[in-house]
C-alpha cells in the first residue's frame, strides 16, 4: 500500500484544477435560471397531479378534502 504524501497530494490537485474549465459567469446564471425555472415546473406538475388523485379518489370512495 502507497503511503500518503500531503505535498505530493497538493501538487496533483493543483495540476487538476489547473485543468478545469471553469463556466463563466453568464454560463452559470443561465443555468441557474433553468434549475429554478424547471423545479418550479415541476412542483407545479406535482401539484397538479396530487389534486387530480386526490379528486378522483373523492368521487371513487367518498373520502378526501
């Protein structure tokens, strides 16, 4: 087994986010936007879908809000 070198460590992850190509700033507000914009799509879908249940199940057994 390796044993564990932390200046050795260091310097690999040095040279690896050297490598990464950071988003810009434009970049990560558009993309932040859709996040939100696409989970708010989807709460209100949910939303949707548990009232439609939730009304069938009133008029197939009576029971419900």
């Amino acid at each position: 087994m390796a044993k564990f070198n932390p200046i050795l460590f260091g310097r690999d992850v040095r040279q690896e986010v050297a490598r990464v190509t950071w988003p810009s700033r434009k970049e990560t507000l558009i993309t932040t936007g859709l996040v939100l914009a696409l989970s708010a799509l989807a709460a209100v879908f949910f939303l949707l879908t548990d009232k439609l249940i939730q009304l069938a199940m009133s008029l197939l057994f009576g029971f419900g809000a």
